[in-house]
C-alpha cells in the first residue's frame, strides 16, 4: 500500500483536524498545510493562544486550493461568554407543563368512557 504524501509544489491540500487544538498550535498545522485561518467570532484571533478550537468548515480531510482559508470556532473558556462546562449529553424533550389531566368525553359521544 503506498502512502500519499502532498508535496509543497501540489495546488491542493487535505485539510486538517484541527478541533481540539489550542489556537497557537491550530495556526501553525494551518500554516504548515499552506492554509490561512479565519475565526469569525473572534477578532483578536491572531493574540489567542490557549482557547480551544471547537468547530471548523471545511472539515478535516476535504481537499481545497493551497492558500484557502480554514473557518474556526473557539470555546469561550473562562471568558466572556460563560465556560465551556455544562451538560454535553443530549437531553430528551420534557414532559408539557400542568401534569396529567382526564381526558372529558364529548357530550352525547356514543363511545363515552364510563368511570371505573
């Protein structure tokens, strides 16, 4: 099996992972792939060192024209916004408010539930 290796000279390169990564180092495997990096929900992007990434577009593995840009996300931290702690499991829709209630027949519905 042989392995694929992109070498600098190639116009398109794989994206890669970069979720989970701290800003610094999502940079520089940017960079180092020929890839710019945007955070939209950040303007001091290029001062943030250990804000974690959390999203990007496109995703890991895509193939794209050297010198494309990469979007990325960031979780908050202990910053404005809130942490990045919570719940992460997904939750399940709760029950309507105001509990059980009988259900009232019909008047003069010849299928009334008689009371036990």
């Amino acid at each position: 099996m042989t392995s694929v290796y992109i070498t600098p000279k190639t116009p398109e390169v794989r994206v890669p992972r970069l979720v989970g990564l701290m800003a610094v180092d999502a940079r520089e495997t940017a960079r180092a792939q020929g890839l710019f990096l945007n955070a939209p929900d950040r303007p001091d992007f290029h001062l943030a060192v250990v804000d974690y990434v959390v999203r990007q577009y496109p995703q890991p593995g895509a193939e794209v024209p050297r010198d494309s840009m990469v979007y990325v996300w960031f979780d908050f931290g202990t910053g404005e916004g809130g942490g990045g702690g919570g719940v992460r499991e997904p939750r399940v829709p709760r029950p309507p408010t105001g509990g059980l209630q009988r259900e009232v027949d019909e008047p003069d519905d010849p299928y009334a539930v008689s009371p036990v």
